[in-house]
C-alpha cells in the first residue's frame, strides 16, 4: 500500500509537465490512439485519426515512461514525458522530440532490427528441422543448437550493451523489463543495483517490487510442493481411458516403487522428457518400479493418443479438467512435467525428478 500510494503521488505530484503529442500519417480515420502510462498499464488520454492525424494534450509526471497505441496498427510508440513536445510519424516508425526521446526511438528502432535477425534464425533453424526425416531428426537438432546459441547471445550482447551505453540517462527503463529472460536475473540484479539514474525511475522500482512479490509466491509455493517428501501420499480418484475409476491407492503402497507422473498432452516439455521416463520403466519395471501417469489434459482424444505415440505403457488416469484436475490441489502442481517417487510403503522420498537426476536415484534403488 504504501508503495503503490507512492506511485500515486508520484503522478499527481507538482512535477507534473504538460505534454503534447501530434501524429502524421497515422492509420485509416476513425482508428482510436491510447495514450498509456506504463506504470499503471493504463490509459491516461486518447483521440481519434482524423485526415491521417491527431494531437493530445495534457499533464503527467515529469519523466513518466509513457506509449501510444494505435487500433490495427502494429507499432507502439515510446516516449518519456520531459515536458518537450513529441512529433510521431507512423511511416517512419519515429519519435521526434527532445535528445533523450530521438534516442530511445533510435535504440527501439535498432531492437526492432536486432530480433528480427534472431528471429529469422530461429524460423530457418525451425524450417531445416521440420524439413528432416523424424528418425534424423535428434541429430540435426544437435547439429543446428550450436547456431542457435550464437543467434541468443549475439542478440542477448546486443541489448545488454544497449542498456550499457546509456546508463548514464532513462533510457534502459524502456527495456529493463526484458533484462531477465534475455540476459538472466543476475544480470537484471547487477543493473539494478548498480546505482545509475534509471534504476530510481518509478517505472523500474514497480518492476523490481513486482519481481520480488512474484519470487516470494513462487517460494512459497515450492516450499508447499516440497512439503510432501517424507510423508504418506494423498489418495485421489480419477477415470482411466475406459471410463473407470481408480483410486491411486490401488497402486501405491503396495509394495512397489512408483512415480506419479504429472504431465499432458499439450505439455511440450513434457514430450521432451517422457523417454527419459519410459527408459526408466523398461529398465526397472521388472525389478519392481512401477509408473502411475496423472494427466492435465482437457480433452480425452489427444491424451489418449499422446499414450500411444509416446509409447508409455503404464496406469494412465484423467479427470480432464486441466489445471483444475484434482491432482493440481490435492499435491499443489503448478507447472509440468513434475512427479513424486514413492516407495513401497507409501512415503514419498522425492519430488520432479527428471533426465539424469531419475536414472541416478533409480541406481540408487536398485543398485
């Protein structure tokens, strides 16, 4: 509260400056400009097109991070609000106002350009791999991940030396937001404590508190998924492929070592890990491992299909309903895939366990 009433005071404090916006060759008439302050995600005017133009007027706070966007048009517009006057030209993609705004335009304009040779990379990357035959198709994307990386860290130096070059004024708040997926957290960390102007801009301090809320929940709740080892599993009841109902105590606690595994159709990282578990069964279901697939799927004709392509013949049970499924509640799943190792009396030993960390306890077990 008391942040957000700083917030508050922040935008409708005396330091308000006025602002004025004009546009040419803006999109078909009629279309309706937003003008919205990025702290709140809202927005704080608007006009409507009119002979390919338009003008807004108005006070906010000095330096508010703010963007204008536009019905059926692709591109938003950036600017901070230093009390200069800002020109847009939808042709040109431009802002032109004061330095500091000529120069986020230039830096959003360069970032445009920048992913867009990621993504192109990626695209052809996605095309040669769609191209190989499915029995080649492990190799050549072993092959083609040497060029992918190169294609993230180019474009991941490229923004980070961006950032770099222009510490010294506000413009990385145009950008911080993004720090974390492209350069990681350290790196978002690093900036953020390094002192420099933009670090103290409203915009940036909201994203680092919403960030540290956010990492404070996720804590949580892996602090309650945890809490599962080294207790008794939570029985639940759900339909097979058939239509029957069973209870995961006809198969826990019997005598046998079980992974519940949560997963989906849907779930690419699922798919991606599911040989590392169906290796895992033809290895040990002899010796006395057994497997109990728990789905999150919504529908019942890809989860049975995804049973059969993926080639996993173990126990499969749904109640189909998505997050919703009773197995999301009862264990506190939050994302897939994710499982629980149980042993033959019915505690649970461990939790999401994937690729080698399975194997290895799997060893372990049956050593």
């Amino acid at each position: 509260m008391i942040a957000v009433a700083a917030m508050g005071a922040f935008a409708c404090s005396s330091n308000n400056v006025k602002y004025d916006v004009t546009a040419v060759n803006a999109p078909k008439d009629g279309a309706v400009v937003y003008l919205v302050d990025q702290l709140t995600s809202e927005p704080i005017d608007s006009a409507v097109v009119a002979d390919g133009a338009y003008q807004m007027m108005g006070k906010a706070a000095k330096d508010a991070f703010l963007m204008v966007k536009t019905d059926d048009f692709d591109w938003n517009f950036l600017f901070f609000n230093d009390g200069q006057p800002v020109a847009l030209d939808y042709d040109a993609k431009t802002v032109t106002g004061s330095d500091l705004n000529n120069k986020l335009t230039e830096c959003d304009l360069r970032n445009t350009e920048a992913y867009g040779e990621l993504s192109a990379c990626v695209s052809k990357i996605e095309e040669e791999l769609e191209a190989t035959p499915a029995a080649e198709q492990d190799a050549k994307l072993a092959e083609l991940m040497g060029g992918y990386r190169a294609a993230i860290e180019k474009y991941s130096d490229f923004y980070i030396n961006m950032i770099e070059e222009n510490k010294d004024n506000l413009i990385p708040v145009a950008f911080i937001q993004d720090v974390r997926s492209i350069a990681g957290p350290e790196k978002f960390n690093e900036l953020m404590e390094s002192g420099a102007a933009f670090t103290q801009h409203p915009y940036a301090q909201d994203l680092q508190r919403r960030i540290e809320e956010s990492e404070a929940r996720q804590k949580e709740a892996e602090e309650k998924k945890q809490a599962i080892i080294g207790q008794k599993f939570l029985d639940l009841e759900e339909a097979d492929p058939d239509g029957n109902m069973h209870k995961l105590s006809e198969y826990v606690g019997k005598g046998n070592w079980v992974l519940v595994d949560f997963w989906a159709s849907w779930c690419g990282p699922c798919k991606a890990e599911m040989p590392n578990v169906v290796n895992a069964y033809k290895k040990y279901h002899d010796k006395g491992f057994e497997v109990v697939g728990l789905s999150f799927d919504r529908e019942k004709e890809p989860w049975v299909k995804a049973i059969t392509e993926w080639e996993m013949p173990w126990i499969h049970l749904s109640d189909l309903q998505y997050w919703k499924t009773v197995a999301s509640d009862v264990y506190n799943v939050n994302s897939i895939p994710d499982n629980l190792l149980i042993d033959p009396d019915g505690t649970v030993v461990a939790r999401c366990l994937r690729g080698e960390a399975l194997e290895a306890k799997l060893a372990e077990i049956f050593q």
